[in-house]
C-alpha cells in the first residue's frame, strides 16, 4: 500500500464503515464527463436528448448521460493501492460502502467491477447525492461521526468530511494539509504522484512532431534550402500542422477510451489512465487545433490552408469511423502522411512533385501495414481474437507480412523510374548518382520489417523509424548523395 499517511485501526473502529467517494476517488476520472465523450463521439443523435434533460435537475441529467454514454467499468483506471487498503478494511470486519453523486447505473457496474463494496448510495430519483446532501444520507444512513469517509476534493467532499469519524485522503497532498487545518483526524492518505502539465505534454504525444518535418521534404527537393522566406514558412507549415495534430491525438484518445484501456500499452496513456482530467483534456484539444488552423489560415497561402484542412477531415474521420475497417484505416493513415508533403510544397509555392508524392505514399502505406502488423503480432502472442477498436483478427498479419514489404518495395521501383526522367537531368549535376538511393531505401525498407518479426519494432513504426540508428543512418546518406548529385558534376 502507498498510502502516506495510516492510522492503527483500533477495536472501535472495526465496525466502523467506510464510505467511498467514485469521480476521482476510487478512480482517477469521472463518469459523468466519461458518459458525456462516449455520447459525443459515438451517439450524438442522443445529444439532444441529454441536453433537454437539463431542465429536469442534475439528476435527471445525469441519468441521461449515463444511459446515452454507458460505461464500461470493466477497466476503468482504479486507485490499486487504495482498492488494496480497502479490501484489507473489508477483511477486518468493516463495511466498505460506495458514496457517489454519480448515477446509481454506473455506480452499480463499478462496484460490481471493483468487487470490494458491500453497499452503494449514488444519485437517482431526483436526488442528486453530492456534498451536502451525500453527507445526509450518509448521517441517516450510520449517523453522525459513524462512519469513515475516503474523498478527493477539499470543497465538494468538504461536508461529508465534517461529519465522518475520520478522513480518508485521495489525490493530491493539499487535501490532506486541508484537513489536518480543519483538525479532522485522518486514518489514511493517498497521494498521486503525477503532474497534470506533464500529463497534458504526454497526451500531446510532442516526440511525435518530428512526422511533420515531412513538410520540409518540398523544400529540400526543390533546391531551396539556402532560401531564407522558404525556412520561414515551411517553419509556420510544420508547427501548424505540430498543433492540430496534437489537439488530434487528444481527440482520438478521448473517443479511444474503452479500447486504450483493454490494450496492454495504450492503457498509460494520459486520458485512458485518468491523469489527465476529461474537460482539460477537451480544451487542451481545443486550443491547440484552434492554433494550427489559425497559423495556417491566417499566415500561409490558401493551398496550405487547403490541405491543413482536408488533414483535418481526414484526421476526425478516421478517428470516428475509418480506422475500423479493414484496409481502408490503412490507406487513411498512409495518405495523412502524403498530405504533409503536399502542404510543405503549398507552403512555400513550389510545384509538388508527382514522383514524391508516389514515393512517399508508398512508404507510409507500408508503415501503416507495419503498425496494424505488429499489433496482430503482440495480439496473437496474448492470446487475444482481435485488436480492441480494429477490424483485424491476429491470422491476418500473416497476410499484411507479405503485402506491407512489397508496397514498401514498390516505392523503389518509383525512385528507379524518377532516376532516369528529363526532370532530373536539369536538376542534378550527376544525376546517376542518385541510383545509389535504390539499395538504401531497398536496405531499409527490407530491415525494418525483419526488426518488427523480431518483435523489435513498437506500436508505432513512424516514430521507431525516426529514433531508430539505422534509419537516422540511411537518411544521413541519401542526403549526402542528394547533395553530391546536386553540386557535383562529372
């Protein structure tokens, strides 16, 4: 047990019941704005119907919000070590009671999958059990000072404190300050040991924004890195693009909630693990999108603000629906990656070429298979029927291990073909050097795929490719060959 801080639990206290708070408590999120995400992202029609039920009270609400968003209490991020002092209270002869002004279905499915619980006090019939009137029902229930009550908020759980036998402390240390202010006697605490900054920069995923140095690509290949106005605005293109795509993940994790925590990584995550709180998470998201689309529509030319937008659609559709088919989750992936280099030559207004839009879509394509492959991979090794929030069964990354190296191979017969264009002729000096780029790309494409058989490539390759040293390697290269191409004649 972590607890900070415990009292010896005397002979007087054994019969004692402790009364549990839920929201942010027993579990490190809330139910209500749960019920709410799940109602938005995949039952808006039932919007209507939740917001009319505001007239009836926050009850009458909050039932509503319970039956249009149902959630799934099977993993929802417990409190272990206080589930863990609980059981041993229970184990000592205590009743251990579930005290939330959360809806009584909900609260019922957590208790049940909590298992620790012998009775549940919730909100239901008109009468929403929060602070004032938890700590009524709570006195009728065991009477004044006869029960224990484990909380996590100095101000809502602040009456039910005032009338328990003693406190039980959750979160974070200034509630426990609190209450030894107010000379309540506490038996336990606990403390979270993480920081909702930190967990905001983790759920906006920043290691990732090195995927949007793809919109410099264009300017590299157009020879215009000496180009002082190119730097500058392919600057503007990749931190608008670093934005939204950061407003994006937390968007996607909120509407991944159930299945992130089914899975045995993506259970850490920020949101999925109750870290960060459920509204902070939505107008973090809404900031940043609202910053990458004002960047891009505000300073850059329309054909960037053109694509930043169509990333955008594609982004919440596949979000929404796309990234559960089969097949077309991939294709969706492979083309959010092509529409940065298309932006990156929008931004700087410089023909794209088609031969780098190819090239570059059959890379990302094969990346993409590599992502669902290794999730089938580590799927099958579980034992599991299916990726949570996939359309894929394990037998089919047999499938993809054939079809994913060859689209990858297929951007070197691309890069063959570009080689021996007119094109290349006016912008190289030693245009034949550029052949030396087919075994590298063959090389890389080839290794990465054995590493990701080996069990040595993460859930997402893009992101091991770019901290990967081979890699790193490989692109030193073909930069040096591009160069010595481009500057050096025969």
């Amino acid at each position: 047990m972590s607890a900070a801080e415990t009292t010896s639990q005397t002979p007087a206290a054994a019969g004692v019941p402790v009364a549990v708070d839920l929201d942010g408590t027993l579990v490190r999120s809330d139910l209500m704005w749960e019920g709410l995400v799940r109602a938005i992202f995949r039952r808006p029609w039932r919007l209507a119907g939740v917001a009319a039920a505001l007239v009836g009270g926050k009850a009458g609400f909050k039932r509503a919000v319970a039956e249009a968003g149902p959630v799934d209490a099977t993993h929802l991020p417990f409190r272990a070590d206080l589930l863990s002092w609980l059981g041993e209270q229970r184990a000592a002869g205590r009743r251990i009671v579930l005290a939330t002004a959360a809806d009584r279905a909900p609260a019922e499915a957590v208790a049940a999958a909590s298992g620790v619980f012998d009775e549940v006090l919730a909100t239901e019939s008109g009468r929403n059990l929060s602070g004032a009137a938890k700590a009524e029902a709570l006195v009728e229930r065991f009477g004044e000072g006869g029960f224990d009550y484990a909380g996590d908020h100095p101000r809502k759980d602040a009456p039910v404190f005032r009338r328990a036998r003693a406190c039980v402390a959750v979160g974070g240390a200034g509630l426990a300050r609190d209450l030894r202010a107010r000379d309540r006697p506490i038996a336990a605490s606990f403390a979270d040991n993480h920081s909702v900054t930190g967990a905001i920069l983790r759920a906006m995923r920043v290691h990732q924004w090195t995927k949007n140095l793809l919109v410099l690509v264009p300017l590299l290949t157009a020879h215009l890195v000496l180009d002082a106005a190119s730097w500058a605005n392919a600057g503007l293109a990749f931190l608008a693009f670093s934005l939204l795509a950061s407003g994006t993940y937390l968007l996607n994790d909120l509407n991944d909630l159930d299945a992130d925590r089914a899975h045995p990584t993506k259970r850490r995550r920020p949101i999925a693990a109750g870290e960060l709180p459920i509204p902070m998470a939505l107008a973090t998201a809404a900031v940043l999108v609202l910053g990458g689309l004002a960047i891009g529509l505000l300073t850059l030319p329309s054909a960037f603000a053109t694509a930043l937008l169509a990333y955008l659609g594609l982004t919440v559709a596949y979000t929404l629906l796309l990234k559960r088919h089969v097949l077309i989750d991939v294709i969706a992936l492979s083309m959010l990656y092509a529409v940065r280099v298309y932006a990156g030559a929008a931004a700087i207004e410089v023909p794209l070429s088609e031969w780098l839009l190819v090239y570059t879509l059959f890379v990302f394509t094969s990346l993409a298979f590599l992502k669902r492959h290794v999730e089938l991979r580590r799927r099958e090794a579980e034992g599991g029927e299916h990726v949570p929030g996939r359309g894929y069964v394990p037998a089919d990354a047999r499938v993809i291990g054939v079809v994913g190296p060859a689209i990858g191979l297929m951007s070197v017969m691309v890069l063959a073909l570009y080689v021996q264009t007119p094109t290349v002729e006016s912008l190289y000096a030693s245009p034949g050097l550029l052949w030396l780029l087919l075994p590298l790309t063959t090389w890389w494409i080839v290794r990465i795929w054995f590493l990701a058989e080996r069990g040595e490539v993460d859930d997402d390759p893009v992101a091991f490719a770019i901290r990967d040293r081979g890699t790193q390697t490989v692109v030193v290269l073909m930069a040096a060959v591009a160069i010595v191409a481009w500057k050096w004649g025969g």
